[in-house]
C-alpha cells in the first residue's frame, strides 16, 4: 500500500488511500477483515508495506491487526520497482502460508480459502482483460499460466489482487531471486514471474472466483464501492449475519430523513436534510438544510444548504453550494 494514490486526489494528499474510508472503515481494514472471514481461521499477522505515511497512520494501522487479534509489522517501499519488489521489503514475514492483497481493492466471495491447495488466486472475469494479470487453467481446474496485461486475449479472468501461498518461503525465494538476477517484465519485478516460477516447480495454483469486485482507483469508482459496500452491509445486518451499527447510537437527527442503506458516524448532526441512500458519513461532521445521496463525506466537515450525489467531501471541510457531482478534498471551504 505505499502508492502514492494520485488517480484519488485531492483526498490523498493528506490521507494514504488505503486509509480512506468505505461506509466507515478505511479500506484496508475493511479488506483484513474480509480476508478473515474468507481464511476462516485466527491471523497471527499482518504486515503492512507503505510509504512514508507518518507515526499516525502506523498507530492506526496497529489498531487494525490488534482489532483482528493480530499483531502489526510496518515496512517501507521507497521505491516503485514492481509487486516483488514491494513485498520483498516484508520479507521477513513471507514465510509459512501467507495471504498477500493489494489495498486498493475489496471484493465480495461466496467461498472458504481450501488450504489443502498450494497456492490460491483470486479472480474475476473482466471485459478487457488487457488492462490486468490473467490467468489460464487446464481442464482440471489448475492454473497454467500467469500473464501480465497481455497484448492480446489470453483469457478473461482476471487477478484481483488477492492471493494464497501455503509455503510463503518458496515465494520468498523465487522473488529474491528475480531481484538478484534482474529479471524484469515490462520494466519492473512481478510477483507473477516468481508465482510461474513456483508452477514451473511443481506448486499447483487453483483460481477462486470472487463474486464481485470492487474497484477504489478514483473517485467515481470509490463512490461506487462505497454504495456497493453499504448494499452488501445492509443485507448482512438485515439477515442478523453481522452486529456492525451502521448509525451510531450518538447521532443527533434534527428532523432528517434517512433512505437506507446509509452509515452515519459517532456525533453527527443532520437538520432538517435527506440523507441516502448510499451515503457514508464520518464522525462529528454537521448536514443542515441539505439533500445527499450517494455519497462519501468524511470526519469534522459541515455541510449546509448543499444538494449532492455522486460525491466525495473530505475532513474539515465547509460547504455551501449546490454543485451536484464534486470531489472536494480536505481543509477546503466553499460558497457558492
């Protein structure tokens, strides 16, 4: 997760993308959590490599493995030189079965991680499948190629980010390996080079396909994923699959109507508005006089007298206006 996040701009100049928050979780504490419950077993750690985010965020990365039970490593990728590249800078966690993810993504699955297999990875079908890693499979199910944004079709199964390795040291190995001897594709280190390799050994990789894919790239799509989101909560808290209190206990709702599926933070203030549906809104922040819909608005902001959807509001923001699809980052003030 030590991307810079510029497709996110102006939300990530001060906050890390993995950190923005999806119906009121930062996202990677939404995607530890659903790995989890995919896993179906106790995570002894999590190893998080970032860039230089500061000490907050590292406290509040800990806070997410202790909230799992887990204990937090933090390490540092100065450098864009490839996926190997950046998970050889955890190293010293890869080993035994490790689960890596790329923190930019969630997704929903229907399936338990079968850990009898080698290796896991998860997919889902794309329409252009030039733009991701693809996989292909024999006729029993197995993997037998790994192909990165391929030139032309290959397949149209698509790797999402998310993978399963039982023995975390051969994976280790093979990436040093690509490191040591300088082996590129297309100008960086791959981990799919070094999951090739593995294959090319013996290690049998089986795809599992994930039941939606939820994509945090920019601000449309985390919009979107945001919506997603609250559906799939919604349901799970409906159907008494999940306790997660979706309006705080604390809110204060002066005369406002709320249209499911929304999350309303600790402290918040809605007076005489419509709030949803499909709206996020953070701790402490103040929605007077205003309709919002379909939207993420962050921690300490004020809105008043606003109609909007298809947003995101940062923290600390003040806003008064109508402009109906924004993307307003942090400390900013409108009036309009």
């Amino acid at each position: 997760m030590a991307g810079r996040g510029t497709r996110l701009r102006p939300h990530t100049l001060t906050t890390p993308k993995p950190l923005l928050p999806i119906a009121g979780k930062p996202i990677v504490q939404r995607l530890v959590e659903d790995i989890a419950v995919v896993c179906n077993d106790k995570i002894e750690e999590i190893a998080f490599i970032i860039g230089d985010f500061g000490a907050q965020v590292e406290k509040d990365l800990a806070k997410i493995a202790e909230s799992l039970g887990a204990t937090a490593k933090i390490y540092y990728q100065d450098q864009p030189l490839g996926t190997a590249h950046a998970l050889l800078c955890a190293k010293e966690s890869i080993n035994g079965e490790v689960v890596i993810a790329f923190a930019d993504t969630l997704f929903k699955a229907d399936f338990i991680l079968d850990r009898s297999q080698d290796g896991t990875i998860w997919v889902q079908k794309v329409e252009n499948p030039a733009s991701y890693g693809v996989i292909k499979t024999d006729t029993t199910g197995y993997i037998t190629d790994f192909v990165e944004k391929p030139a032309h079709f290959v397949s149209d199964m698509a790797i999402i980010g998310i993978y399963y390795v039982k023995d975390g040291d051969m994976l280790r190995n093979e990436m040093q390996y690509l490191l040591d001897n300088d082996i590129k594709d297309k100008g960086e280190y791959q981990l799919t080079n070094a999951l090739e390799s593995m294959k090319t050994k013996g290690v049998k990789f089986v795809p599992s396909l994930i039941s939606e894919w939820l994509d945090c790239g920019n601000k449309d799509y985390t919009v979107h994923t945001n919506k997603r989101y609250l559906e799939y909560l919604h349901e799970r808290t409906t159907s008494g699959q999940s306790q997660e209190q979706l309006v705080a206990s604390s809110v204060k709702n002066l005369h406002s109507v709320l249209i499911p599926p929304v999350y309303i933070g600790e402290n918040v203030v809605l007076h005489h508005s419509v709030i949803g549906p499909h709206v996020s809104i953070g701790a402490n922040t103040v929605v007077k006089n205003s309709v919002v819909a379909n939207s993420v608005v962050q921690q300490n902001s004020v809105l008043e007298h606003v109609n909007i959807e298809n947003s995101m509001v940062g923290s600390f923001v003040k806003y008064q206006g109508k402009p109906s699809d924004l993307s307003v980052g942090d400390y900013t003030v409108v009036k309009l």
